[in-house]
C-alpha cells in the first residue's frame, strides 16, 4: 500500500484532488468497478467461444492430461475415428495407433512436448473400422506453474486426400521413369537398326563411286577410231554397279520399312480404345477363319477350349491373338506338324489366355528379347518386321492386360496373355 | 627368325553388304590377306570347334556385335574364355558408338574397336599391321635361341 504524499501538491491541485473524491464518494465506486470487470469478462469468454467454436469448425480437437488421457474431444475428432466421445474419454491415443510410425517417432514426440515444446508432424491414424487417415498435427503444451505440462492440446487437419494424391503422384513418377527407360532402349534400337541399312547406302554409294571412274579412266582412253575397250568396262557395269545397286536399294527399302513400323507403334498410344466385353472363342474362331488358308498349307492342328470372357478393345485384341497365332505358323518346327492350343482360366479377376505351339521354341537368353523393338529371332528365314510382339505388349499394357512366353527350344512355345477378366457372359451382336 | 605367315581374316557379320563392303575396301586398300566370312556367331565358334589352332594358323577376327542367335559380345566373351583361342586378336564392329559396349568389350579383351561406316585407308593400315604381329602371337613357346 502506497500513501499519496499530499505536501507536495499545490493548492489548485488539492481542490481538485477533493472534488474527485466526493465524486466517487457519491457514485458507488466499488459497485461501478465490479459491474465493470464483469462486462470484460463476458466480452472475454464470448471471444474465446467463438474461437473455440472456429476451431472445432476447421479442426480435430483433442486435450489430454500431462499422462496423454484424453480430457476432452471435439466433434470432427469422433466422425474421423468413428469412435464415441464415451469410448474416447479417459483412454489415451494408442486406441488410434495405425503401428504405422516407429517407436522413435512417438518418443520424439512426448519427449518434444514434455520438455514443454511444440510439436509439429503428420500421424496416420487408425479409425474404428480399420481404416486409416493422416492427420497434420500440431500439439501444444499448456505449462503450469511449476514449469511442468499440465495438459496438451493437439490440433488436427484431415490430410488423407493429400497423402493419396501424395502416393498416387509417386506411383505415377516411377511408372514414367519406367516409360522413359523403355523409350529409351527403342531409341537405341531403332537408332542402330537404321544404321544398318545407311552404312550399306554410305558404302555401296562410295563403289558405285568408284566404278564409275574406272568407267571414265576407260572412255579417256578411247583407242583410234572412236572404240572404247569393253574388257574394262566389264566388271564395273557386270558387277560393280548393278551389286551396288542391289544392296542400295535394298537399304533405302529397309530404312522404309523401320520407318514405317515406328510410325505405326508411335501411333499405338493414340487409338482410342473401346473396352467391353469380348467373347473370346468367337473372336479366335474369325482369325483361324482368316488363316484357314495358311493353317491347311501347313496341316495345322488347332484346338481352342471354352475361354472366359474379358474386358477389352476388339480390334487390338484381335490384332494380339492374331499375331500370336501368325507366329506360332512362322516359327514352327519342319520335322513335326504343328500342333496349336488355346486355353485360358480366370485368376484373381484376370483372364489368363495360353497360346501353345509345338514349333522351334526360344532359347531361355532370347525369351526376353522377343518384345524388343525390331527384334528378330531368324532373320534369314522368316518374313516380317519385328515389331509383332512389341506391339502386342503395348497394346496390353493400354488395357491392363500383359504378354510373357515360357519356351523350351526344340519342344514349343506357350504365349501368356491376361486381361481384366468379366464375370457376365458376353452380349452377342 | 619366325616364319611369316598370312594371317586369314574371318569376316564375322550377318549383315551380307557389310560383309561385302569390309572385304571389298579391305582389298581396295591393299591388304593381302585372305578372308573368310561367317554369317553369324554360332557359324565363327563351330569353326573354331572343328579346327583347333595350330601353332603356324593365323587368324584376325572383326566381329559384328548386333547378331541374331549368338552375339558378337558372346563370341567375344567364349574366345577369350578358350586358353587356345584367346590368343587370336579380334576387333568389334558395331554401328554405335554406345560408351558402356566399348567398355565391355574392352574389358573382356578385345584388340580394337570399330564403329562402322569406316574409315577404310586407317582400317586396313590397322590389319596390315596387327597382321605383322599375328605370327608372333602364336609361336609355341621354346627356349630362347
């Protein structure tokens, strides 16, 4: 208590000082002060409700005990867990653990608010139907007197959707990192495939080139009346040139045709695909229809057995199967008739087709090389571009289906194709 | 004094053009030496199995990479695996220039190599002189005169 030291006023102020006073005296001073303090604090409480009431708008509440029992619970933090404010309250927040995070993770945590610190971080959480969702996380410590946390305060945001774009994102950044890696070995095939052929044009331009000095060395030396030797004349128009010719056209022929099938796979990823139900023993019965021609040349036998329906693009699929079947002809096995089989099951919602041949077979170290670009397995001996089985394996991945061979040389091949498998039989047109 | 022998240059490559132009620019630039050519990797390594070296046969090996069946690097890799034909040098043809091959072949044990379309004046100046040292190589080995 301080005492107002009076001797140092002067008079005017003294009077003035009194006057106040009676004032005072005269209005209740203790009943004005109180009503007052009161009118604040209403003004206080309604402020902080409404704060209290923005943040159980946008977020998840909880407070627990410096022990980590949970002491109160909004209402988003029930709809998020599914659990009750009953089963909630009095438990602490392993009843939400998704075992997702390790135990340094959450000593991190209690050591970081114990110390009387905020914690930031995102949890994956468990909810009561098993499900789980991610929850950015700020924890606040209320800190008592004694320095010590009293209770703690964790303020959530549902970040689930983020976390699954989060994951989707990724998943898509590795398939592209695959995508350019394949694209990649194309490029390297195609780059020296085309080489192939130039270094033939570069080569065989440079003797015909040559050939035709020797021709002009010839004509220079033109004898007396007018004739020129045809002794030397010979080689270079018998055989320099029309070899030359031959190896030059057929690398500019070459060279077309790589073009063109790298123009056709280009264009792949751009035909739009109608995906429906396919009845597949009718599309095979229309491609063996198709090669009826080529299949009795070679007494081929085929067998199909019922096949489960998928869901795929008509055309591509044909063009698979069709491929398949055109190979099983190609590289069939002179000292045996050929022999063919399809089949297929249904597996965990795919439709697993086998195309089986009784033909040459492939040897283990080429089994994987059958799907490279321009890959070729008897270049001699049989016709084609080497793009069948590339195309195929595009023309899957765009449906969702995959290609692989098993093979044993000498014995045959079996094709491996799977596509989403559909339950109700097909419609018929 | 060792004998000079010729040494016979076996023409590894399914590319038949190629074939042809290597041995054709190999004689226009005036290199010697006969040739053989193989059109793949399986025909070059049943020559070997037919016919062991002797100590007076020669041979130089260009040997195209991008075969089908066995490959060049295949071919490569068993001839240096072989103690009677790891002697025999052999220069890689290849249309690229693909760092990571070079370095395998290298590795595996290969005189030289060669990306095609070449030069044909440096190439043959390359034969005619590991042609030189290619009698050498095999020469059984006495003691010293």
């Amino acid at each position: 208590m301080s005492s107002t030291d009076y001797s140092a006023f002067s008079h005017a102020e003294l009077i003035q000082r009194l006057q106040a006073l009676e004032q005072a005296a005269a209005s209740d001073p203790t009943r004005s002060e109180r009503a007052r303090l009161e009118q604040d604090l209403l003004a206080t409480v309604k402020e902080l409700r409404d704060v209290k009431a923005a943040l159980d708008e946008h977020s998840i509440v909880a407070i627990t005990d410096p022990a980590g029992r949970i002491t109160y619970i909004n209402d988003k933090f029930c709809a998020i867990s599914q659990y009750s404010r009953a089963e909630l309250i009095g438990q602490d927040h392993r009843i939400i653990n998704s075992r997702h995070h390790s135990k340094e993770f959450f000593r991190d945590l209690w050591s970081t608010i114990g110390r009387g610190q905020v914690w930031h971080g995102e949890i994956k959480n468990r909810a009561k139907d098993g499900s789980y969702y991610w929850v950015e996380t700020t924890i606040f410590p209320f800190v008592g007197a004694g320095g010590k946390p009293i209770q703690y305060v964790a303020i959530r945001t549902d970040i689930t959707k983020r976390k699954a774009d989060e994951a989707a994102m990724q998943h898509i950044a590795a398939e592209l990192a695959e995508k350019n890696k394949e694209l990649e070995a194309i490029v390297y095939t195609v780059s020296h495939d085309l080489r192939s052929p130039l270094v033939n044009v570069q080569g065989f331009g440079k003797q015909l080139q040559r050939a035709c000095e020797t021709i002009r060395t010839a004509t220079a030396a033109v004898g007396e009346g007018g004739a020129v030797p045809v002794a030397s004349l010979k080689q270079p128009v018998e055989v320099a040139i029309p070899q030359a010719l031959r190896f030059i056209n057929a690398g500019v022929s070459k060279m077309e045709a790589l073009l063109a099938g790298l123009l056709r796979y280009s264009r792949l990823g751009r035909i739009a695909l109608t995906i429906r139900p396919l009845n597949m023993n009718g599309m095979i019965a229309e491609i063996l229809a198709a090669m009826k021609f080529q299949l009795d040349e070679a007494r081929a036998e085929v067998d199909v057995a019922p096949l489960p329906i998928c869901a795929a693009d008509s055309v591509q699929t044909n063009q698979v199967f069709a491929n398949l079947l055109d190979n099983a002809l190609k590289y069939r096995d002179a000292t045996r008739l050929l022999r063919i089989s399809i089949r297929g099951t249904v597996r965990d919602g795919q439709a697993i087709y086998e195309v089986a041949d009784n033909g040459v077979g492939i040897s283990p170290e080429h089994q994987a090389k059958v799907f490279e670009i321009f890959h070729r397995l008897n270049p001699d001996t049989t016709s084609g571009e080497g793009l069948g089985l590339t195309i195929a394996q595009r023309v899957l991945e765009r449906q969702k289906g995959r290609i692989w061979v098993e093979s044993r040389p000498g014995v045959g091949s079996v094709f491996f194709v799977t596509l989403p498998a559909v339950e109700a039989p097909a419609e018929r047109a | 004094m060792t004998q000079t022998q010729m040494p016979t240059i076996l023409i590894v490559e399914d590319d038949e053009g190629h074939a042809i132009l290597i041995r054709e620019n190999l004689e226009a630039a005036g290199v010697p030496y006969p040739m053989q050519h193989f059109r793949d990797g399986q025909a070059v390594l049943d020559f070997f199995a037919a016919r062991p070296p002797q100590p007076s046969s020669t041979y130089i090996v260009l040997l195209d990479i991008r075969m089908p069946k066995v490959d060049g690097i295949e071919v490569l890799r068993r001839m240096k695996a072989d103690p009677a034909f790891k002697m025999i040098p052999v220069i890689m043809l290849t249309t690229t220039d693909d760092v990571r091959e070079v370095q395998r072949c290298h590795q595996i044990g290969c005189s030289g190599y060669i990306q095609k379309p070449v030069d044909y004046d440096k190439f043959a100046e390359s034969i005619r002189r590991i042609g030189l040292f290619v009698p050498l190589l095999l020469v059984p080995q006495v003691g010293a005169s």
